[in-house]
C-alpha cells in the first residue's frame, strides 16, 4: 500500500502497557498498535518488512515473545493529535 519510496521514519512509543508504531510515509502516517512492537520498528529502520497484518482471530494463542498488532489506523500527517495515539 505505501512503498519504501514514501517512507520517512517510525518512531516506537509505549503508552498505558500498549506499543505504538508511528511510521511516516510522505503525507500520512500509520500508527501500528500492539503488543512486542519495538522489533517491528527496528526492521522498519533497515527496510526489512514485506508486510504488515492484523494478527487473525483463529491465531489467539502466540507466544510472549511474539509481537501482536491489534490494530492498524492510517491518517493524514496533518491530522495527528495526541489523542489519536
């Protein structure tokens, strides 16, 4: 959906025992929101990641030490508040 090309950065945050991944592309940034996010961002940094998913419902038991994203949210770089995060 959003190639390298258009990648600027991602930024790790940890709020309220969530991680949150803010990855800038040209002029919209997608806030990842999880759990074991942090290597996610480190890859990003190298350009490491194919693809980014939901974790699907039928895959509820996972390890601890696998990251889980629960939720993907895409908004116009302007729009970030916040309270978005």
């Amino acid at each position: 959906m959003f190639p390298y090309g258009y990648y600027q950065h991602a930024k790790f945050v940890r709020q309220s025992g969530k991680d949150v991944l803010q990855i800038q592309f040209q002029d919209r940034i997608v806030l990842v929101k999880g759990k074991g996010l942090e290597p996610l961002c480190d890859a990003l940094e190298r350009l490491a990641v194919e693809r980014i998913r939901l974790k699907p419902e039928k895959y509820g038991m996972i390890g601890k030490s696998d990251g889980i994203i629960e939720e993907i949210k895409i908004i116009f770089a302007k729009e970030l508040t916040a309270a978005e995060m």
